[in-house]
C-alpha cells in the first residue's frame, strides 16, 4: 500500500461540483463524509489524500464597516463580511464557512477549482483569504465538469490564483455597492422626504439599460406615422411588386393602377438564377443562447441562464458563460460525436461521413473558455425537465451543424415590365439543406416562382393597391436589450439577464415587447434632469475598461475606487439639495404606476398599505370614496386594463414566483369567484 506523504483540499463552486471532482480524481474508494446536513468528499490519488467540498457560490459579500441609518448616504466604507451576516436568507452558508475553515486547518495544499470566470475568481480569492489564512493555494482551470477534463485541470494546476481577475472581481463588487447603496438610498431618501415610502432601487449598469428603453419609448411616442401605398400584379401564381416599395402618393399609385388595367399584359425583360451557398451558423455564446431561446420557446434570458448552468453541473455542456463562438483544436470532437450518436444517431452518422471534422466558427472569442458545446457525455439526459431539454437540444444542434455541409439555395429574381413600369419577385429554393437538415430552427421560407422566360409576354391577372403607414421602431423584448446592452458593451455576459431581471422587479419595465412603467419613466426623468452621469453609458463603459485593466494587472484598483468615490460625491451633493422636488415627481409616478383602473365612484383603485404594512386596493377619493378591495398576501400585482364582465370591476394579473400567473377581479363577493 502507497504511503501517503501529503494532504490537498480542493474546493469546488457549488457541492455538485465537487462530487463530480471527486469522482473524476480517485482512485480506489469515494468515502462519502459528514459535517451537520453537509458532505464533502475524501480520495486517494497516487501518494496524496484528498478532500473535496463545494462552497456555496459567494460565501462572502460587501457591506457597510458600521450600521448607518437606513437613508443615510453617501456611504464607502465597506468591508468583506460572510454573507449569512448580510442576509438573513443566506443563513445556510454558516455552515460552508465553518466546514472550510475547518478543513483548510488539516491540509497541506489548498487547490480553487471554483468556475474560471471572475465569480469564480471572486469566490475562491475571498474563500482563500478569509477561511483558508493562506496568500497562495494551486488553481485548477477548466471549460467542462467530465472526467478527462478535471483530471486534465488537476494534473496541469497553476501555482496560484488569477490575482489579476480576482482583483477586478474584487473591484467590481466594491464598486458595484457603492454605485446601488448610494442611488438607491438617494432615491428612497428623496422620495420619502416628499411623504412616502417605497423601495427604489439604481445601479451602475441598471440605470443606462432603463434609459435605452425610456429613449425607445420616446422614438415611439414622438413618432408620427406617415402614409404610403405599394402596387401589387400578379402573373402567372406570382405576386410582384412595384419597383418603388414606398409611393407617397396615392395620385402616383392610382396612375399605376390604371396603366396596368388597361394594358393587361406585361414582358419579362429579366431573369436571374443564381446560386448560394450558406454556411453553418457559429456554435452558441451565452448570448447569442438567450436570443436564440426566447426567439423560439419564450424562455427567458435568466432563465436560459440558469439550465444552462444545470447542463453544465451535470457535465451535459461546457462552461456557458462565454463569449466565445470559437471551438478550439484540442477539444476531442470526434469522442463528443461518439457521445452524441447515442441521441442523434442519423446526424452523427451524416458528419463522420463528410469525415472533414473542422468546425464553422464565429468572430467572437473569450480568453476563458471556448463557445457552449456538449461533452458527450449523456447520462443525466432522461433527469431533464421539458425546457431543460429544449436549451441542451439546441446547443446541441448547433453544435452538430457546425460540423455540417453548407445549405445550398437558388435564388431567382425575375422582371416584368408593363409599359415602362417594372414590377419584381424574388424566389427562393433550398437544393441541398446540409446543416439545416440538423438545425432546422433557421427561419428562412422558401418561396417558389413558376417558370419565367426573358421575352416572354405574361397576362396581368390580379392587381391591387395597398395603403399603409410607416411603422415606429419595434420595442424591445428580454432577447434582443440583451444583444443590445453587448452592443453598446454594457454589462457583462453574466449578469446582463439579471439587471433586465431586476428592471421588471422593481416595476420599471413590464410586457415581453418591453414598455417603461411611469414609475420608470420618472425615475429616468429625475436622474436626467439632477444626476445624468448615472444614466452615461461612457460612465459606465469607462468603468468596464478600468476593470479589464485591473484584470491585466495594468491598473491599480484602489485608484479605480476613488474616482468612483469622486463621482457619486458630486452625484450625492446635487440629490441632497432637491430631496424634497425629486420625490414629489417620484410620488406621482409611483402613484400612476399602481392605479389598477377606475373607481365606480370616478376615482383612481390604487394599491394602499395598512398601518401593518398589509396590502389593499382604496380608492384615491378617500375619504369621500371607501371603497376597498383585498390583495393576495404574495405576489407582484399589475393592472390589465380589463373590467369584470359580471361586475365590472378592474382585474389585475398576479405574478408569483414559481407559479404560473394568473388574472382575477378585484371583488371577492363577484359571481366569478363562485
């Protein structure tokens, strides 16, 4: 039996984690043991015992150094603080501080193997500083939780943690406090000093991503709809269209008409065949997966989020927080197609064919990790709930048409002329599918024309002429602000759900086509007109570079800090003086924000508290009126514009978490509720 000359302790992200280091690391037995409702993991690999436990994700976060009053601000001095101590809903994490610490005591080696991004710098740093009394430990970096790639990770370990990007994890926290302590606590502050109390809430990244969509909605407010007419022929079983699809005139459009009503008869003067060739779409990045699924199952962005983050703790995919659209050379494509064949046997079968295993990849790339692919690995594939199974059957797809021939089309444009008036159609013809065949959510129809020969004369069978208005801009829904805020480089590609998340949390935003509330509206209003740098994209762009450079170690992150003080002094002292006009604006905001639709009486049915804090829906003619309503004690309530067809009281949508929403009338003596 080989001695053992030393002990490691690995610690993993979350517990799921660990287990499957554990098992991926042994040799010989997987002892199973206990601290409390806590495991964690004991191994033997070549002379050295190991210990493998899992933290759960951020066991430390930044607070106030001294309780402060609860409006009081500016507020910077903070400090790093476990975080069952800053929430009371994370009280579970007690229990991982004290497990770690206790067995950081007993080791030799410390080893981070928490996620290789900068939470996961983050969280192994503070786990590192904090519980383990170390300034250095290994770190074991890796893009997929299976076998090959964690003993890969283990056996090529780096000497220490990324500094760089634990200091930017770091920084961003910091910064990320002061900019939400500080603006939230001067929003509540103002608009209680006006005579109400409610929950607000801003933030660095927060406030830019509101006003892009308060500035849709003024494009679209402001915009006026502007006629136009377009003329239609039809020849053959083809319908073309006038040359100029806009005409501003109707006088112009009616002469068309009766040019081609007399004449009857139009000439072919062009046809044109030509063939294209499209190539596969680039494997998924996070972001291009959450436009993806929402375009095509409503799945949410956050929610696209969080399975793709259960696929790849089940070791089902890699890594998905990436933007990468590359796949690098030294992933085994051909042992993850093995895997594969086991589900998608037939398009396996069609790509080891083609025998040419070189990915079609995108532009983008992340120095982290490569773009989301499966492993290979499918044994947890039957545990899958529904939507789960949708967003691992994507990923998969796309990476399987990667592989693919490309799509070849014809094109066919055709002319016809009917008294020097020329009309078109554009036809279009799949020949070869090739990676549509296994990615078949490629939205592109195909459009058949019958034959058209240059010369020939074809009869007008139908005309019509159609009146329409140019249409505003689209608003936008959860997919496409996200393609947005990475457009304009807002955010991260972590946490771009999670702020349009909390958008519609805070009741900012509603709707998938995504309107500004008035409370939202009044909210952008007030940091316009008072405090516009907390709305500047450059602010918060120029912040994003500081951090990349701390990441590089080009910067210190302590100079970052300060001019972030700086700012949100300047931003404080300007809130500080007109307290008392900010939150007179935000009172009637939040008042129009929470009227639920009209009173018998005339009046306004607003949502109300009692001196318990209960909720209720009172009329806004109180005293005069009393008439009230009760709420479900849960739940986010929103008014739906309907009335009750056998009282015609408002009804409201319920949203509670979990739970599917659902519409009710305000009454509950209403026949509907029997």
């Amino acid at each position: 039996m080989e001695k053992i000359n030393s002990t490691e302790l690995i610690i993993a992200e979350k517990p799921s984690s660990a287990k499957k280091i554990a098992y991926a690391l042994a040799e010989g037995e997987v002892k199973i043991l206990k601290e409390g409702k806590l495991r964690y993991y004991e191994i033997k690999r070549g002379n050295k015992k190991i210990y493998v436990v899992g933290a759960a994700g951020h066991l430390f976060g930044v607070g106030e150094k001294k309780k402060t009053g609860f409006l009081k601000y500016p507020i910077f001095d903070v400090e790093w603080k476990p975080l069952y101590a800053l929430d009371k809903n994370a009280s579970y994490t007690k229990d991982y501080i004290n497990l770690i610490k206790k067995l950081c005591k007993n080791v030799d080696e410390v080893i981070i193997a928490t996620d290789y991004d900068i939470e996961g710098e983050t969280i192994g740093y503070n786990i590192l500083r904090f519980l383990a009394g170390r300034e250095k430990a290994k770190r074991m970096l890796f893009s997929a939780l299976t076998k090959k790639d964690i003993v890969k990770a283990y056996e090529n370990s780096k000497n220490d943690i990324l500094k760089g990007l634990a200091n930017a994890g770091i920084t961003r926290h910091v910064l990320d406090f002061y900019w939400g302590i500080n603006v939230s606590r001067a929003l509540m502050s103002s608009i209680r000093k006006a005579g109400m109390f409610k929950i607000l809430s801003s933030g660095r990244v927060q406030g830019p991503a509101l006003k892009i969509i308060y500035d849709r909605e003024r494009e679209i407010e402001k915009f006026v709809p502007k006629l136009y007419w377009r003329v239609h022929v039809k020849a053959k079983n083809t319908w073309f269209t006038y040359e100029k699809e806009k005409i501003w005139s109707e006088e112009e459009a009616k002469k068309i008409v009766e040019v081609v009503k007399k004449v009857k008869v139009g000439l072919v003067v062009d046809v044109k065949k030509k063939i294209v060739k499209q190539n596969p779409y680039p494997p998924f990045n996070l972001n291009d997966l959450q436009s993806e699924a929402y375009s095509l199952y409503r799945i949410t962005p956050k929610r696209t989020q969080e399975i793709a983050q259960k696929l790849y703790e089940l070791s089902l995919i890699s890594y998905p927080r990436t933007s990468s659209q590359k796949l690098p050379k030294t992933i085994d494509f051909r042992n993850i197609l093995k895997g594969l064949a086991n589900i998608y046997g037939k398009e396996v079968e069609k790509i080891i064919e083609k025998g040419n295993l070189v990915p079609v990849e995108g532009k983008k790339s992340d120095e982290a990790h490569p773009a989301i692919h499966p492993t290979g690995e499918v044994k947890e594939l039957n545990a899958l709930k529904k939507d789960e199974m949708k967003i691992y059957d994507l990923i998969a797809r796309r990476f399987l048409a990667c592989f693919s021939e490309a799509c070849i089309k014809e094109i066919v444009k055709v002319v016809i002329s009917v008294e020097n008036l020329n009309f078109f159609a554009e036809g279009k013809r799949i020949i070869k599918p090739g990676w549509r065949e296994i990615y078949p959510f490629a939205r592109d129809k195909e459009i058949e024309i019958d034959g058209f020969e240059k010369g020939e004369k074809v009869e007008i069978k139908e005309i019509k002429k159609e009146k329409k208005e140019t249409k505003p801009p689209d608003r936008y829904n959860p997919a496409s602000l996200i393609r947005e805020l990475e457009k304009r480089n807002l955010g991260t590609k972590a946490t771009r759900a999670e702020i349009i998340q909390n958008l519609y949390d805070r009741g900012y935003i509603k709707g998938r086509r995504i309107k500004i509330t008035p409370l939202g509206k009044k909210i952008v209003e007030a940091l316009e007109k008072n405090s516009p740098e907390l709305l500047s994209e450059d602010l918060t762009r120029e912040f994003e570079k500081k951090m990349k450079e701390i990441k590089k170690n080009k910067v210190n992150n302590e100079l970052v800090l300060n001019d972030a003080k700086k700012t949100l002094e300047s931003i404080c002292k300007v809130f500080k003086e007109k307290e008392e006009e900010i939150g007179k604006d935000l009172i009637k905001a939040v008042r129009e924000n929470e009227c639920l639709g009209p009173c018998k009486c005339g009046g306004k049915l607003v949502i109300k508290r009692s001196k318990r804090g209960k909720r209720f829906v009172g009329c806004n003619n109180y005293p005069e009126c009393k008439v009230t309503y009760p709420l479900p004690g849960k739940g986010q309530i929103e008014a739906t514009g309907k009335t009750c067809e056998h009282c015609g009281t408002p009804i409201i949508k319920v949203k509670v978490k979990g739970k599917k929403p659902w519409e009710m009338c305000l009454d509950p003596n209403c026949k509907s509720k029997k």
